[in-house]
C-alpha cells in the first residue's frame, strides 16, 4: 500500500487534507468574532493583563484554531516547492514560473491591504499581507541551497525573541519597519497582526519540506516517520521551554499549572513555544493523513478535499457568508458560535465545489491567483 511519492501527480490528497482541516478551523474562529459575546482574544503581551480569566470553553475554542495559520504558511512554502517542480516539467520556464509566483503574492497582499482594510477603516495588516508578501520573497529564497534556507529559518525563529528584546517594548512605540516585519502594533491609525519575518521562515520551512518530499526516493513511509519524529521533537521543545517558562515563550510567562495557562502562548507575535506546539502538532497529524491516503480511495469530493482545494477562495468567501448570517441570526455564546460555523460550512461546500469546477476548466485565467 506504500505508494512512493509521484512528482508527476498533481495533488497530494493530504497536504489538501491538511489545508481543508485548518480552514473549518479558520472559520469557527471567525465565526466566533461574529456570533460569540465570550470570545477570548488574548494570545499576545499586548491584548492579555496579567490575571486575566481564561474560561476553558471559550480558551479552548480559540486555541484549536492556533494551528490554522502556521499550517497553512508551511504547506504554502510546501505547494511553492512542488509546483515548481512540476511546471518546469511542464515546460514553462523560471522566468515565468518566478513571475507568476511574484503575481500572485502580490495580489494576495494587497487584498489585504486595499481591501480587508476597508472594513477597519484602517490599514490592518493581517495573514495574507505576510502570505503574500513571505510567497514575493520566496522568488528570491527559493534560488538558495536547501540548508542555507533551512539555517535561516531555524535562526529566524529561534533569534526572533532575542531581537525583539533588543528592539521592542511591548505596548510602547514601534517603527513601522519593526513592525513590518518583527513587533506586532494596534494603534488607531494602523495595526500589524502579522509581521511579515516569522511567518516567512515558517514558509522556508514548509519549502525545504517541499524540496525533501520530492527528492525522498523511498516514498511516504520515510516521510511519515520523518514528520512522526519532527513532530514529537518539536513538542518535547515546547515543554521544555514552558517548564524553564523563560525565553522562548514572548514575554507569556505561565500563571499557573493550569492546561490552558501551558497552552496560553504568544501568536502575535509568534514565540517558540507557539511555533513548536502548531507546528508539531501539524507535523504528527500530516503524517496521520498521509497513512490514510495510503490506506484509503481518496474521495474527490469530499468536503474537507474541496476546502483544502480552494483554500484562498474558501478564505474570502467564509467572510461574506458570516457577514449574511450576522443579519439573520443574533450573537451568542459557544453554541451559537458553533451552530454558525456548521452553517457557513454547508453554505460554503457547494460554493466552493462550483468555483473549483470552473478553476479547473479555465487554469490559464485570472482564477489561478485566487
């Protein structure tokens, strides 16, 4: 049953597995920024207070969706390295494959910032400004040897800390290029939830994955091993930092031996401690899907498949959808959150089926970016 991985083949069901996974998780977490009156929002120095009240059903519903975005940046980094692969197969050249790398970053940028921004009334730099702005670098990254951009990556995220002590005071000023790029900022005439330079080396990561995956000539048994045991390492690294509970952690120090106080770690920006935690757990439950792959017929339809197939049109669209549902439905608890987020899905499934279907018939359009 243990195919060896085909360069030729053109989807790898778990990566879109994977990617389907995080993007229900995505959406119960908008849907609670619609629906819930409870919702925690707390995952930096700059919007928790010491002593603050975790409810564990509400910290618990936001945390599970921690994995969505360093998932998604990772298969991101991931998908880059194998498209390039095959289109050079395909013929096209690296002039042209650069191109429409740096295309469509920047478009996926810039909905951000000419868009998204809209609805703030402010430019708020979020996810797909460090999407797009981490694929516009990877042009550029991605003509590196593997372990350089492994060793940068590792460096990124391991020095991220230390430079920021160096540079940034939590709730004091911040020099736009510093928040950019390194130090997350709220202010009223501009917010940067996503600065740019962790979430790239999280990429560069899922790149050198990429590069692993289509060079490993003894197929996806190694590479589930390989991802078991990244996964494991990674997590044993998370507890190691959470009980010395000192670097690592950006400045969310434990308050307790609580489990949500262990798994209250700092995404804005991303600690160490975030990092290892989502991306081992990412790691393990990859290498999970990849058994079943091996295991199962992989049903093209299915709904998790679909989602993961259309990740960035599912992205843009799950706004809208829960904006409709806003005016028909009240805001509420956990359960209302939860009855929205299955709604969304069933409206969101054949939507996505119809745009899939159409990107498929017409690769050459306007789509391909979306």
């Amino acid at each position: 049953m243990n195919q060896p991985f085909d360069k030729n083949q053109s989807r790898i069901a778990a990566i879109d597995w994977m990617r389907g996974i995080v993007m229900i998780l995505m959406a119960l977490d908008h849907a609670s920024g619609f629906f819930n009156e409870g919702r925690l929002f707390t995952d930096s120095v700059l919007l928790y207070e010491s002593g603050d009240s975790l409810a564990t059903g509400q910290f618990l519903t936001r945390w599970i969706t921690h994995i969505c975005a360093p998932t998604f940046i990772f298969l991101t980094g991931t998908s880059i390295a194998v498209s390039h692969a095959q289109r050079l197969q395909q013929g096209m050249s690296q002039i042209e494959i650069d191109r429409e790398l740096w295309i469509r970053g920047a478009f996926i940028a810039l909905l951000d910032i000419c868009v998204f921004s809209l609805a703030s009334g402010k430019p708020v730099l979020q996810v797909l400004y460090a999407i797009g702005v981490s694929m516009m670098l990877m042009v550029w990254i991605s003509r590196m040897r593997v372990w350089i951009v492994l060793f940068l990556a590792l460096g990124t995220l391991t020095g991220s800390e230390w430079l920021l002590t160096a540079l940034w005071k939590p709730g004091g000023d911040v020099p736009l290029w510093l928040a950019l790029t390194f130090a997350p900022v709220f202010t009223d005439a501009y917010s940067v939830l996503y600065p740019v330079m962790p979430w790239l080396a999280m990429m560069m990561l899922g790149w050198v994955f990429g590069k692993w995956l289509l060079s490993t000539p003894n197929g996806q048994l190694l590479v589930r091993r390989m991802l078991l045991a990244c996964g494991c390492i990674a997590l044993a690294l998370f507890v190691v930092i959470r009980v010395f509970d000192g670097y690592g952690n950006m400045y969310m120090q434990l308050e307790g031996d609580a489990i949500v106080q262990w798994l209250h770690v700092s995404k804005y920006p991303p600690s160490l401690a975030y990092t290892l935690l989502e991306l081992g757990l990412m790691a393990i439950i990859l290498a999970v899907l990849m058994w079943l792959e091996s295991m199962i017929e992989v049903r093209r339809n299915g709904p998790v498949l679909v989602f993961g197939q259309t990740a960035l049109f599912f992205y843009l669209a799950h706004f809208a959808i829960l904006a409709m549902l806003r005016l028909v439905f009240e805001r509420g608890g956990l359960e209302t959150t939860y009855l929205m987020t299955i709604l969304a899905l069933l409206l969101l499934y054949p939507v996505c089926m119809a745009y899939r279907r159409i990107k498929w018939q017409n690769p050459q359009s306007v789509l391909r970016f979306i």
